[in-house]
C-alpha cells in the first residue's frame, strides 16, 4: 500500500470515527472521553484528538466542567440550512410545474453554494426530451442565467471572494471582471438574468431571483431551452412568467408581506 493511500485510508476512518462520536452523543446525550473510547474501541488519545476536532467546529461541545461531551449548536446551523432548502423546494415546487407548463422548457431552482451554483430541483416541460438532470449538480455562476441572480445579491466584498478566473466556455462567455460587474448591475435594475449561449452554444436560460422574507436573494429561478426555441420574440414571453413565477415564490417565503 502506498503513502497516498494510507493516507487517504487513515482520513476515511477518521470520518467514519467522528460520526460515530456524533451517533453515540445522539443516543446517550452526554459523554465522556472514557466512554466515547469504550464505545469506538480506540484509545482514549485517538478519541480525545476526534473530539476536540468536531469542538472546533462546534459539533460537539463540553457538558459545564465535568468533562463530559453534548452535540453542539454547530449541528442546528447546518441542519437550519437543510431545513431552509427543504422548505425552499417545497413552496417552489408548484410554480415551478406551472412554468414548465407554461413554457415548455426545463425549469430549475438553484442557490449559491461557495463559487458555484448548486441545483436543488428541476421540473421539464413537454417540450423537453430527456433533458439532463442538474439536481445536485454545481454550474459556474458567470456563465449562467442562475449564476448571474445568485451573483447580483451578493455584498461587493462577498462578489470579490466568489470571483476567481473566469472561464470561457464559449465565445459569448463573459470572461472579464468589469463585463460581469455591469452585467450584474442590469440584473439588478430588470429583476432578470439571459444566457443565450454562454454556457454551451445553443442554450438559452433565464432566470429571476427568489427572495426570503428580507429580502435577500436566496436562491434563482430559470427556464432553459434550446436558443433555437427561445426566439427573441419567445424570450419577452419566458422573461415575464420567469419573473412572476420567482416573485410569486418569494412571496409564499414571506417576502413583501407586513
């Protein structure tokens, strides 16, 4: 066995070694070293080592000064967030079937997740044949009619952070940082984002942003096609549902209510 890969076998075993420390603090609530190494069947330092990694990130934390171990609040953060998606893609759902109707085309919903776009779900119209399935799946954010919403609510600090290179998949790619910039300012101002052949050629995408209760653009909703299908004049069509479609969502999130 290699130096790589008993590397990587050592680092598989010590995730599976932390989740189970989170299982155990999930089924008897409070624990000590001692007995999360009973439990693991390793040494009292291997288990200290995992422990005091998962408090780092606040999975676990320490139970008053009786040395005893609790999961932490870091576990409800991410488990908001699931929750949060969750409930995104439950009230999205509906008007994203009534848009795929609508149009025809291939309707997805999308949120930021680190430098990419991260598809949560995605509903295809009549006219789409065996469309590809981008559940799940992360997309370039300058590239795309999602990337661009996503982009458009970020603070300029934030938008700093997420732009890195920005690549050129075809020659109507926007690849430079002040194209992109004045791009995102004409989101803002219309509500709306256009691809038309920007991430491959031939494909055509608009998207509007979805808005939480204040406001902010918590996630992107698109309708995609072929360019040759989402005509200039089809376009002023899908932009308008798109955006209803969107606003209506944000609205069954809270946004613009009293």
């Amino acid at each position: 066995m290699t130096e790589a890969t008993e590397a990587r076998t050592a680092g598989v075993q010590s995730v599976d070694r932390a989740l189970e420390i989170l299982e155990v603090l999930a089924r008897v609530g409070e624990a000590g070293i001692t007995e999360i190494a009973v439990e693991l069947g390793v040494h009292k330092s291997t288990a200290f080592r995992l422990v005091a990694t998962l408090e780092q990130h606040r999975l676990v934390e320490q139970s008053g000064d009786r040395g005893k171990y609790r999961l932490g609040v870091g576990l409800l953060r991410l488990a908001g967030a699931t929750t949060a998606r969750l409930d995104l893609v439950q009230e999205a759902r509906p008007l994203a079937r009534q848009l795929a109707s609508e149009t025809g085309e291939t309707v997805n919903i999308a949120v930021l997740s680190e430098s990419s776009a991260l598809y949560l779900d995605q509903v295809a119209g009549s006219s789409a044949l065996q469309p590809h399935n981008w559940v799940g799946q992360h997309i370039p954010l300058h590239a795309t009619s999602n990337g661009k919403v996503l982009l458009s609510g970020l603070e300029p600090a934030r938008l700093d952070e997420v732009l890195g290179g920005l690549a050129a998949y075809t020659d109507h790619t926007i690849t430079g940082a002040k194209a992109l910039r004045e791009e995102l300012d004409r989101v803002r101002e219309q509500g709306y984002a256009v691809a038309v052949d920007e991430l491959e050629v031939g494909l055509t995408a608009v998207a509007a942003p979805i808005r939480n209760n204040h406001g902010d653009v918590v996630a992107s909703m698109s309708v995609s096609g072929p360019t040759f299908r989402i005509s200039p004049e089809q376009l002023e069509v899908v932009v308008e549902a798109t955006v209803r479609a969107a606003e209506e969502v944000s609205h069954r999130l809270g946004w613009g209510h009293r």
